[in-house]
C-alpha cells in the first residue's frame, strides 16, 4: 500500500525529517512517497505562508495519486489546504493537526498544543474550534522558535517545549500536542521526561491513514468536498 506525505512548504530539509519520522510510525507493508511543494516558501508560520503553499501542495497530492497513493497526509500542523486536498483527492487526506487533535482526545481529558511562532496560534484556535475540541484544549502555547530552528541546538527548542508542557500541565492538562510536524523528534523524550502522553501529528496521521486505506473510506463527494469544477486551472 503506498501513503503520500506531502510537506506543503519547500524546505528540503524538513521533508526528509518529516519523511523520516512518517518511516518510524508506518506499518512494514506500506510504502511513503514522501514530497514536497515545489513552489511558495520554505516554512509555514501563519495563515500568508500557509495560502502561498496550497497550489503547490494540491499539484503534490494530485501527482502521488496518479503515482497510486492510497492516502495523503499532509504534514502541517495547521492543516494547510486540508478542505481543497479532500474535494480534489478520491483518497482520504489526512492533516496532522486534525490527526494529532483527536489523538489526544483518546488518552487525555484536557490536553495542550505547544506550537513555533505566536502568530500561528490564531490559526491553531480556529482549527481546534473546528473539530470541536476548544472545551478540551484551551491552552494553545508559543514557543517563538521559527520552524527552521527547532533543530538547531542554540534554539533551546526541547527545554523550550518542556517548560510550556509544564506550565499547561499545572494549568489542567493533562497531555500535550506538538504542533509542528517539525517536533516530531521530540516527543518520545519529552513524553519520557514528562510522564504524559505527548502526541507527535506525523505519527497520529500516518496511523490514520493507512487506517481509512485499509477501510476503502474516501471523502464524500456531496457538498463541500465535491470534486472540483475549475481542477484544471492547477495546470
């Protein structure tokens, strides 16, 4: 069974990361074809980031489908482009954000969302709103590193992220969400160190998708996710 990750950024880098962390979580049987976008920049960090990377991220999807992927995940925590991906695939399409969201809602009562730049929060809100989790996962928390530094060791990003779990955790979480698929590295030793579970989205999405390949469950083609008119203006 093949799975598309698709990272919806441009960073080289940061696709192999993700790619890497998606090989650690798929079953033996699955094969990833990991890309990326081929145009708009090379991180995400807010919703003018996020608008530039979807026309390259649904060329990505549309050619790991013709290429027979079964599923897409696409790894970025703010589920970039998510609603266009599901009208444009026949296969389910899975974001990390959302994967990671309802993860969390089966280990934990409450949980947290500790995320890059305090300019994604809004975004992470409104997502979170939307699946109908905002009772549950009240404290979204910035850790002001930009994503393409969470790797590097002067950006004290690990000690960062364990200092906000902590804090939400004295606050009434019990869980954390990592939202960025960049932190996918850091959560087993976080949640080692912490004792709670600790989500990572790649692997929550990852595990879902091959989930609803094995199903034969697609997006629905009534309403909102109907196929698309005006596919062809994609080139």
């Amino acid at each position: 069974m093949k799975i598309s990750i698709v990272n919806p950024n441009t960073s080289v880098a940061m696709t192999g990361e993700i790619g890497a962390a998606a090989t650690r979580s798929a079953s033996p049987d699955t094969e990833l074809l990991v890309r990326r976008s081929l145009h708009g920049p090379e991180a995400i960090e807010g919703p003018f980031d996020g608008a530039l990377c979807v026309p390259g991220l649904l060329k990505a999807i549309r050619q790991a489908e013709e290429d027979g992927a079964m599923a897409h995940v696409i790894a970025c925590f703010d589920d970039t482009g998510l609603d266009a991906a599901r009208a444009l695939s026949r296969r389910p399409v899975v974001g990390v954000g959302e994967a990671a969201l309802h993860m969390a809602s089966l280990v934990a009562q409450e949980f947290c969302v500790v995320t890059t730049l305090s300019r994604s929060v809004p975004t992470l809100r409104m997502n979170i709103l939307r699946c109908g989790f905002e009772r549950r996962c009240p404290q979204v928390l910035a850790s002001d590193i930009p994503v393409l530094e969470l790797h590097r060791p002067e950006s004290g990003a690990w000690e960062k992220l364990s200092t906000l779990i902590v804090r939400a955790l004295e606050n009434g979480a019990e869980a954390a969400v990592l939202g960025c698929a960049g932190m996918a590295d850091f959560s087993a030793e976080l949640q080692a160190r912490l004792g709670v579970p600790v989500i990572d989205g790649v692997d929550a999405a990852v595990r879902m998708a091959e989930m609803l390949a094995r199903s034969g469950l697609s997006p629905s083609k009534r309403g909102g996710w109907a196929y698309p008119s005006r596919a062809n203006l994609l080139g």
